[in-house]
C-alpha cells in the first residue's frame, strides 16, 4: 500500500499529499519533513530523505529540478550509497503503510525507485500547464516558453514511467474550486486500490484548503497541441502512450535557454 504522488512543481503536489495524509496515509514524522516556506506556506509534505536521494540523482546525471534534458531513463549513474539510502527510506516507511511520498523530483528519477517498491499506486496530480508556466514565472522569473517546454519534460516522463502503474487522477483545480467533492473522489478512487484509508473530516479539509493558495492564474495563450495531449492523458482522457517523447520544439527551448535559467526563486 505504497501511493506516489506524481506531479509537474508548482501542480498542487504537496496539496494533494497533506489531503491523502489526512485520509491516514503515514508521510513521515515531523522532524522528517520540509518546513513550510513562503513558497508553500501550508507545508511541502515532503521528507528530507527524498528530497536529498533526487536531487543527489539528478546532480548525478549532469541534472537539476529545472535543467532535465540530460537525463536517459537507459543510461542513470546510480551511485551504491544512492541504492542504500532508497533503502534505508524505503525500510523506515513500509512499516507504517499505506504511505505517501511526494517529490515533483520523483517524475523523472521513478526508474530508480521502481525496484524497491511493491505494487506501488501513482496519484497523478495535474495542473493547467499554463499556470503551472506563470507560476514559475512569478517564482523562478522564467520565461513562460521554458516553464511550458520543463512541464513538458516532466509530463513525458510521469506518462513513460506509470504507465503501467494502477493510476488516479487528481487536479489542482477541482482541489480549490470544490475541495469536498475532490477529496472525496481521491479517496473513493485510491480505496478501490488499498485499505486502511478514510475520509478527512470536512472541517480539516476547507481549513486545509483555502482560496488563498491559487495564487498564479493561466495567462493568455494556449499550450502547444503535443503539450494539449500530454494534459489530456494527465488528466485521465486519453489512455497513456507509454512511447511518448518531448516534442523537439520544447527540446530546443530547453537546450538554448537552460543556461540562463535559474532554479534560485526572484527576489521581491
């Protein structure tokens, strides 16, 4: 009974994380998660020891959260005190199932963890790629076009790694706009998968989820058609292609720009 909340940063991950926590899933203990921040003033719901095994991945493999374009599913340096320490998390957490584990990370290192998981349900949690793409904007100060194309990078790899996971589907927006109704519908989809789940009490959902957490909103423009499909298979409208690719349009962004980019968020 191990749930993988699998989503793009800025997706509604640590929301959907702290609903399923509340439904009785074990995160971790206190001490072993991020501290709320003003990036996420509610809590990331997110250990330590995750974080640190991705980002040691990624920095690994020539990597970072918002530079991924060299990352090869078929070519990962894996270092021996990596596979120990997925381990070590892995053995502090089985105990205590069902879990979740949160990491937008987790998207493009999940082939690394596979073989230490058991039977693993993937919570896919979705954003509208354009918001997602503002709200690296006001955060990152990136150009809407790299926010898009590192989405995209993120949505090929959610869709190439679970595919052939049992899959839920949760989004951001139905969270905000009807949390009652969203959070029952979680809870109902991931029980047809596992027991010892519950519904969180009303009063602990809408204190949880409040309107003051959307705070980037979709610009004008649209994503592009490949990026329009991506969102429709991670939203449980289209059947996942598990042979999907980034489109060499978002290839190219990513390439030219990633240089100047920046993961540091801007100063106000």
């Amino acid at each position: 009974m191990q749930i993988l909340v699998l989503g793009m940063h800025r997706s509604g991950t640590s929301l959907s994380t702290r609903i399923i926590n509340m439904m009785g899933a074990y995160v971790g203990a206190p001490g072993m998660l991020l501290s709320a921040n003003p990036d996420n003033p509610k809590g990331f719901w997110e250990r330590h020891d995750v974080l640190h095994i991705n980002r040691n991945l990624l920095q690994a493999n020539g990597c970072s959260w918002y530079r991924v374009d060299r990352w090869d599913d078929n070519n990962i340096t894996i270092a021996p005190a990596i596979r120990q320490s997925i381990r070590q998390t892995l053995a502090e957490m089985n105990p205590n199932q069902p879990w979740v584990m949160k990491d937008p990370r987790l998207c493009i290192t999940l082939p690394v963890w596979m073989p230490y998981l058991q039977a693993p349900v993937a919570v896919i949690a979705t954003r509208n790629p354009m918001e997602v793409a503002h709200s690296l904007k006001l955060r990152n100060g990136m150009p809407l076009e790299y926010g898009l194309a590192l989405w995209e990078y993120h949505a090929v790899s959610i869709i190439r790694h679970a595919h052939a996971l049992p899959k839920v589907f949760t989004t951001y927006d139905a969270m905000l706009t009807n949390p009652l109704a969203a959070t029952r519908a979680l809870c109902d989809a991931l029980s047809d998968h596992m027991h010892g789940l519950h519904l969180p009490s009303e009063e602990n959902v809408l204190a949880y989820i409040t309107p003051s957490l959307r705070r980037a909103h979709a610009p004008e423009g649209s994503p592009t058609a490949c990026q329009q499909n991506l969102y429709a298979m991670l939203l449980g409208e289209a059947p996942f292609d598990a042979g999907i690719t980034v489109s060499d349009a978002s290839v190219q962004i990513m390439k030219q720009m990633g240089a100047q980019v920046s993961g540091a968020p801007v100063a106000h």
